[in-house]
C-alpha cells in the first residue's frame, strides 16, 4: 500500500507540474498492477479504494487536457461506478456526452 501511494502522490506532482504523459504512466501502472494486485489479497482498504477511483478521475483529467474526449469519458464512467456520489464528475461527464 505504500508504494502505491507513494507512486500516486508521484503522479499528482508530475501532473501539477504539466509532465502529463509521466503522470498518465504511473497512473496506468497503478490501475493494471499494482492495485489489482492489493485486490487479489483479499480485497481492497477503503484508502485503496479511493485511489482507485482518484486514478480514473486523473486519467480522464489528462485526457482532457489532451482533448482525447472519449478517452476521458471512458475514464470518468469507470470512476463512476466507484463512487456514484460526486456531483462534479457527473456534470463533467454530462459536458463531454454533450460535445461528442
């Protein structure tokens, strides 16, 4: 779980500094790996859990940002289902369907 987050707050720097394509990087590497791999332990800590959710928001952010509409809100869906209660995700997720 450390390294994890470590890795995460890694990637928030990288993408507060603009360096999206390094930030993007780590935040697949924690969706295809290391959190799968904390899943297959028995299940996720609820700090894990919202990582999780935190990597989809910030992988579709950066696809924004790159004007990758889809990309971003294939992202956002997916945190959706994580957390169905954030209002701002849902009004960001309403703009992209309304401009494709």
């Amino acid at each position: 779980e450390e390294i994890t987050l470590d890795m995460y707050h890694k990637a928030l720097r990288l993408q507060s500094c603009g360096e999206l394509l390094a930030a993007e990087d780590i935040l697949q590497i924690l969706i295809e790996d290391n959190i799968p791999q904390l899943e297959s332990q028995g299940g996720l800590p609820k700090t894990m859990s919202t990582i999780k959710y935190s990597c989809y928001v910030n992988l579709g952010s950066i696809a924004l940002k790159k004007q990758k509409l889809q990309v971003a809100l294939d992202n956002f869906l997916i945190a959706s289902e994580l957390d169905k209660t954030d209002v701002t995700l849902w009004y960001k997720i309403g703009t992209i369907a309304l401009q494709l």
